[in-house]
C-alpha cells in the first residue's frame, strides 16, 4: 500500500443514533458528523422506486441530495444520493462488505479493508501473518482452484535464505523476468541467477569462480550450408572456443560450409549466457516462423533449438549487432 494512504472506512457511526452507515466509495472521505438528518419531506414515488430495488428509505440524511437507503436482505443502512435511486441500481455496501470477507476466507485469507490507491484491490492478512494487497479478481480464481496462494515476502525471505547458506546476499528481483534474481557474491561480484539455480546450489560466480561462468566467452552467428539443401540455416550460439564449437561439438560434417557472420567477446560466460538467451527470445517472439523445428535439426546438427531460417537475415543480424552490441558495452 503506497505511504502517505490511510484505509477508508467502510461506514461511519451516525452521531444522532448511533447506527452504522455505510458509505459508497465515493463518499468514504466525508466525516460522521456531516451524516445528519435532512428535514426535507420524502415523495411518494421515491419510496415505490427503493422497494422496487430492494431498499426501503430511512431518512433523508446529510442534505436534500442524499438518503438512508435500509436494505431489505441484510436490514443494514447505506448511504446513497436521490440521483442514484431513482436512474440507477443503489448498491448495498454493507453486503458489498460481507462479499468480500466470505471471498477472503474462501481463499484462505482474512480481509482488512479495501485498498485506498486501487478499488479493484483489497488489503489482506496472509495465514503467515504478512500484510498483502490483492486483487479480488485474483481471490475468485484461488477459490475456484485456478491459482494458489503464494505470499511474496516468505517467497523473499526463502530466497534470501537460500542465497546466504551458498554465500550469497539476495538484492532485488530481475526486472525484465519473474523467475530470476539479482545476488551479490561473498566475493562483491553482482550476479544475474535464476531462482530455480539458487535453490539448489547449481550456481557458479562469474567473478571469482572456476566454471565456464567466470572465463571469457563468445556470442556467434553462424551460416551453415548444407550440399543437398537449397538455403542455409543461421545458428545463434555462445561458446568459450567457438572455433572448437562449430565443428566437434556442433557434430557437424565436413561437408557442410561453415560461414562466420558474427562473433562478440564478452568477460565472462555467464554475461554470454544472458545476452544470449535474450536475444533468442527476441527473435522467437519477433519471427517465429523462423525457427527451424526440432525434427528437421535430427541427423544434421547436435542440437534441438536455436537454428533459424534466413529469410529474414538481415533483421536477424539487425537484432544481432543492436542487443549484442549494447550489452558487451
């Protein structure tokens, strides 16, 4: 909940009687004080239009603009302007209210009051005792089985935990992909790693550590031409000896033309590793169409993804040149 935002209340103890009033959204911000009775006499027709929409009327309440609407399934009083009766269907905030506690506690939650910075949001107590803002959207799709709960500040302390048995200090989450972490190494290296890596252990520093992950590397774009194939294909990869990479590890034969378009070194290969993997993603949501599919790759290449047709090659090496460029510099 954004600072500075206190709760609006849902209704106000009238000063007259001492009856609970609930207001409308709109009308939350008006003290108690300000709910007292209007002399105003009440038409005729007004009473047959509240009965018609399941309202009786009170009392003319605050001034000649508003009433005391008494609802006739929970018996509770709302407030609700003339305007509203008569050319709109009045809502009863007190079973509004009542709704959105029964949501609550059929997805597991206790509700604490509506979130004053978003109407479609509720404030919300987390059975591990945290303090959450949801949306009641999302509470209907928990009850229905469609989503599960999942409290972000115990997910943030697991993470945390994690990385500090391994000897790494949780920072923030990765702006650009949920499912990824930023960490800075006992040794002061700040890393990009996936949360999946760090809780299991299979994480390397790309600052001090002995793997492929902390040596220099390569991000290269190749075009491979096969003897019986009309268009060569593009292959986007990175490697730490990528003249080592496209023939011995690549398992490819000596019959197929090995042609260089592309090669950036980078300092580490975890870095290689990220700038890699975005740049595939921006090209699989950009051209799907070319991507070679995994069975047309069998018997050719030892790999499953990653190869591309050329038909768009000069936007693939637009792409190539504008993110590898950027990210090694």
């Amino acid at each position: 909940m954004p600072k500075g935002n206190t709760p609006a209340p849902d209704y106000v103890i009238l000063p007259e009687s001492g009856l609970r009033l609930y207001l409308p959204r709109g009308s939350n911000h008006v003290p108690a004080e300000v709910w007292v009775p209007y002399p105003g006499p009440i038409p005729k027709d007004w009473h047959a239009i509240a009965e018609a929409k399941g309202f009786a009327i009170h009392s003319r309440i605050r001034d000649k603009f508003h009433l005391c609407l008494q609802c006739q399934t929970c018996g509770a009083l709302t407030a609700q302007k003339v305007f509203t009766l008569r050319t709109a269907q009045p809502a009863c905030v007190a079973c509004q209210c009542q709704a959105r506690e029964d949501l609550a506690q059929a997805a597991g939650l206790s509700f604490l009051h509506r979130d004053p910075s978003n109407r479609h949001y509720g404030i919300f107590r987390a059975p591990c005792g945290h303090k959450i803002s949801r949306q009641f959207a999302f509470l209907e799709r928990i009850t229905a089985g469609e989503v599960a709960h999942r409290c972000e500040y115990c997910l943030e302390d697991r993470d945390r935990a994690e990385a500090q048995s391994i000897g790494w200090n949780l920072l923030c989450r990765d702006p650009d992909d949920a499912n990824y972490r930023i960490y800075q190494h006992s040794c002061g290296h700040v890393q990009r790693v996936a949360r999946t890596n760090m809780h299991w252990g299979q994480v390397d520093c790309a600052g001090c550590g002995q793997s492929w992950t902390s040596r220099p590397s390569n991000i290269y774009l190749l075009q491979l031409t096969w003897p019986d194939q009309d268009q060569p294909w593009i292959k986007l990869g990175f490697s730490n000896h990528p003249e080592k990479r496209f023939r011995h590890q690549l398992g490819l034969a000596e019959d197929v033309d090995v042609d260089l378009l592309r090669n950036v070194p980078f300092e580490t290969g975890h870095e290689a590793c990220c700038v890699e993997k975005k740049l595939h993603a921006t090209l699989r949501e950009a051209h799907p169409d070319q991507v070679v599919p995994r069975p047309e790759l069998e018997d050719r290449i030892n790999v499953v993804s990653e190869v591309y047709r050329p038909d768009r090659l000069q936007t693939i090496l637009t792409l190539f040149d504008r993110v590898v460029t950027k990210e090694a510099s």
